[in-house]
C-alpha cells in the first residue's frame, strides 16, 4: 500500500555539524540522494548529508506548517536548543 505521509526533514552536514538543511518531502531516500548528489544549490557546497531528524504527518497541510515554523526565527531557536549537542 502506498504511504500518502509528507516528511518534514532536518538535514546534518558530515562536514559541519552546526549546518542543517529543512525541508519537505514524501520520499526521504530519494531526496537524501538527491541532496548528496548535489542537485539542490542551498545543500551542494556542504556535502555529504545526513538524516538527522524526521517527522512524518498524515496531512500535508500540517507538515507545510511544521516546515515553515522550523525555518522561522523562533523554529531555528527550537532547532539549535533541541538538536544540536552539548
């Protein structure tokens, strides 16, 4: 049965671990990929990714909300304060 779930998506650089990449999706392998391959201008210099978090919603109107909340002002503080380590 095919999943009609959307994924919000936070990315971590293998490089830099304070660079994450947000975003939307409903095959998350496939954008991985596509993200690794270079094929995204935000995400090409900062290569390679990694998952670093997921979360997958039944509406894809509540996923377009979360995604935007997590790349407003106070989203990114939520990020930085319960994402990154230390």
């Amino acid at each position: 049965m095919p999943s009609n779930k959307t994924i919000v998506y936070v990315l971590r650089s293998a490089q830099s671990s304070t660079r994450r990449y947000t975003g939307l999706t409903s095959d998350l392998g496939r954008r991985l990929q596509w993200h690794n391959a270079g094929q995204n201008v935000d995400t090409a210099r900062d290569r390679p990714w990694t998952v670093f978090a997921s979360f997958h919603f039944n509406e894809e109107r509540n996923a377009r909300r979360f995604e935007k909340y997590l790349k407003s002002g106070s989203g990114r503080a939520f990020a930085k304060r319960h994402f990154d380590e230390g």
